[in-house]
C-alpha cells in the first residue's frame, strides 16, 4: 500500500501527522509528505487511521502497483 497526498485539497492542519507519525513527515511550511514507498503493515495500520481522521479527505491509501513481468 502507498499514501498519496492531495495537496490541493489539504490544509495543513497537521491531524495526519499526529495520527501516523512513523509515515507522515511535513514540509517547511507545514504539509504533509508521504512516503515514496511501500508501506509496512504497522505503518498501514497508522496510515488508515490517518486517512479516515483527515478532516479535508486529502489523504488516500492506494495499492502499490504490481511489478512489471518481463513475460519470459
């Protein structure tokens, strides 16, 4: 699973950093930065409870994308 951040959408209230903060960090003016990464299944954890408690819905957790087969 990864975290995407919608920045358009947050507002740097900082909930998500409270509620996951082995995931999120923030940047200088205060906004959230997620992981670019896979993340563990602790962080996922923190991470759902993050996502659920962001109060502007800028937060969402996709699944990671399957690797590439090389078909042979």
């Amino acid at each position: 699973m990864k975290l995407l951040v919608n920045p358009v959408a947050c507002d740097g209230i900082g909930m998500c950093t409270q509620l996951a903060p082995d995931v999120v960090t923030t940047d200088s003016w205060g906004f959230p930065v997620a992981p670019n990464r896979d993340l563990s299944g602790s962080e996922v954890k923190q991470t759902k409870r993050a996502v659920a408690g962001c109060p502007k819905r800028a937060l969402l957790l996709v699944p990671s994308p399957e690797p590439a087969s090389s078909g042979r």
